[in-house]
C-alpha cells in the first residue's frame, strides 16, 4: 500500500506547479513562502534542542498556542519549529510575536521531501495536532527513531471509515505513534482500531485560553457597534450568508437598529459574498479598522484574519457555520469563552461533544430554518448577557485541561 501511495504523491507533485499557481491567483498562496512546501526553507536551523508541532491550518494551530507560551519558558528547549498547510495560519501565527517560534510550511508529503525536512530540522520530537496523518513522513520519523505524539487527536467516524478500508496500512501507520492524547472519548475508540497505541484522553485542549490572548477594537468602530443591536454569524460558508441576510431582513422589522456582522470561514470569498448579499437589497459595509462605517449599514463583513475574538468580544450572540451545509460545523469554544450564546445548524459531526457539552449547559440551541433562526435571536437580543458565568467555567475546565497536557508534554520531552 506504501508504493501505492508514493505513487499517487508523486503524480501530485508532478501537477503541484499548476494547483500552486490556482492557489497563487486566489490567494490561497505566499508568493514567496509557497517554495517551503518545496522544502526550500526560509529558515535557518540553528543549534540546540528543537521540537516540532504541525497542525493543518488556523484551529488546530490556536489549540497550541497555550502549549507554546509555556514552551517559551523552558530554557532547555532552542526552537520550536511550527509547520502548517494554509496561508491564513502562517498570518495568526506572525501576530503572536514568540521569540523561539519558527513557522515553515508543511513539505509536499513525498519520501524525498520528507527525508530533505527532517534532515534539515533535525527535531528531537514531534506533535502532530488533531486528525494529521502522513504517511511518508512518519515512515522516515520512525526510521530516525523521533517520537511522534498526537495532540489532541480527533478520528472522525468519516475518516476512520476510509482508513479502515486499508486496514493493514493503517495499523502500520497508526503504530507509529510513540502516544495518543485524544481529544474526545469516540477517538479513543477508533485510535485503537486504526492500530494506535497508548491511547489516553485528558480533555480538548481546544478549551485552553492563550494567557497573551487580546481583545483590540478601534475606538470608533466599538462605539458604532455599541450603538447597534447586533448578532454575528462566523465561519460561514457558501449559501449561509445568503440564510443569515434573509434572517437579518425579518429581524429588521422589529429591530431598526440591527446590525449582522458576517466573518466569512475564507475571507477571500468576500467580494462574491458582497456581491450576492447587495442584491437583496442590503446595505454592505467590509472590515477597516479606521473607516467610518454607515449608520445605514445593515450587513458589515470582516475580511480580516485574527479579528473573530474582537468581534466575540462585544458581540454576545454568535450563529456558527459549517453547520447548515454538509460540512460538519465549526469549533464554537473560542466564541463561547468570550461568553457568547451560541446557534448552530444541525450538522456539527466535528465538534459533537462539545456541542453537547454546550447543550447541557444551555449555551447552545441547534436551528434547522430562517424562522427558528429569527424567534431564537429575537428571545436572545432582549435576554441579558450571562457572559461572565459562561467564561468563568470554560476558564476553569481550559486551565485544568492544559495542565495536564502540558504535565504529559514535559514527560515526552
């Protein structure tokens, strides 16, 4: 199954300068930084101890970072390389402003290029976050007997049926891993099936709060929102900003002050989304920091990466995306910590325990049309906010999660 699979990543690599140059055209791609995925670095390796997390793109990446700060702490530790696969994740990181961070994209995952990295980097141990599994890479990581840790692993029942229709292959893979921290109890079941050893479950680290984690919202514009009723609708997808405009044109009647704040999933959807909600008559205002924005603005979209806690922030009612549409929703931790109430539609497969979570803490209410969107947001705009209760607790289960994972990190290292 190996050569299989080598084969197929060298037919990819063959036609990766054309998806390169799509991804370029959209702005999908650092025109510069893309060579990493190459493995033409950008960085130079220096000496000491270096240990490496990759995680695919924005979410995985943010559940780290608490991980990281401490991290910068230990003087034992020289570097620690951090890998990706999308532009926008590179951008969060830049803002962090960590003293022993290296970002580099993560390498088109060939058995030459995957050798070239590790040769290069040198890491003394390796975490890989969430669902990432790569097979070429681990091969030649167990070969150079590098520990690999999943970290805050996450086994979809989609993605462990399509594992498991490559039984052997994923045994040998999955054996791979030095340990396991699951980060819900149904991984655990599908880890040890995949062939996984030394499967633990200590809590979703996604529920950790970065300790340099900042609120920053230009004077004017908090106060313009301020003067609104508001509700925001994050992460969205194609067709749920369409839903969301049609909610706001109902709710509007009642509500003439209302203001709908869009955060687009991909921020480079924004023209078309504009474009699309203009037709239906609306007011469309996009994110600028220092802009005055229209007092008749009725839909204002964030085309920003990094902006959606300013926005949670002061906005106490968020409806999450991903979940109208066949997608499996999205993480809803990161707005309910800024003490959000939050809606979502019925599909929310991804995050299914924290939704649940949620439900039974009357944080979360699922909505599966316009009508019950309205009548749900309605109740919830007259309701005053809970907001510091919700924080406190999140606080307190995110500080006791983190911990612990850092307790089992520094036992690795």
């Amino acid at each position: 199954m190996i050569i299989l699979y080598r084969i197929i990543i060298n037919l990819i690599l063959l036609i990766s300068p054309l998806i390169i140059i799509i991804r370029l055209l959209k702005k999908k791609e650092d025109p510069i930084r893309f060579k990493e995925k190459f493995c033409f670095f950008s960085q130079k390796r220096i000496p000491g101890k270096l240990i490496w997390f990759h995680g695919a793109s924005v979410g995985e990446l943010q559940s780290i970072i608490p991980i990281v700060e401490k991290l910068e702490k230990n003087r034992s530790i020289k570097k620690v390389l951090i890998t990706s696969n999308t532009l926008s994740s590179s951008k969060i990181l830049q803002k962090m402003k960590f003293k022993k961070v290296v970002h580099q994209f993560f390498p088109i995952d060939t058995n030459f290029h995957s050798k070239k990295f590790l040769r290069y980097w040198k890491p003394s141990s390796v975490f890989f976050i969430d669902s990432e599994v790569w097979p070429n890479m681990f091969l030649n990581l167990k070969r150079k007997s590098i520990p690999i840790i999943l970290l805050n692993g996450r086994i979809t029942k989609k993605s462990f049926k399509r594992w498991k229709i490559f039984s052997s292959f994923s045994k040998k893979i999955f054996s791979i891993f030095y340990q396991c921290y699951s980060s819900n109890k149904e991984s655990i079941i599908f880890l040890k099936k995949l062939g996984a050893n030394n499967v633990r479950f200590i809590g979703n680290l996604k529920f950790a709060q970065s300790e340099k984690e900042q609120v920053n919202l230009n004077y004017n514009l908090k106060k313009f929102l301020n003067s609104k009723k508001i509700w925001c609708a994050s992460s969205t997808h194609h067709s749920e900003e369409r839903f969301c405009a049609f909610v706001h044109k109902k709710l509007k009647k009642k509500y003439k002050n209302l203001l709908t704040i869009i955060i687009p999933r991909h921020i480079d959807r924004v023209n078309m989304i504009k474009k699309e909600l203009e037709k239906l008559n609306l007011k469309i205002e996009t994110f600028r920091s220092d802009k005055k924005i229209n007092k008749d603005t009725d839909i204002y979209i964030v085309d920003a990466y990094g902006k959606t806690k300013n926005f949670y922030n002061i906005c106490k009612n968020v409806f999450l995306g991903g979940s109208l549409i066949n997608h499996g929703g999205q993480n809803p931790l990161e707005a309910t910590r800024y003490g959000c109430n939050i809606l979502h539609g019925p599909n929310v497969s991804n995050f299914s325990e924290i939704y649940d979570f949620l439900k039974k803490n009357s944080l979360s209410k699922k909505i599966l049309n316009e009508n019950q969107m309205v009548n749900s947001l309605d109740i919830l705009l007259k309701k005053k906010s809970n907001s510091k209760k919700i924080q406190k607790k999140l606080s307190l289960i995110g500080q006791k999660i983190l911990d612990s994972t850092y307790k089992e990190i520094k036992l690795v290292l």
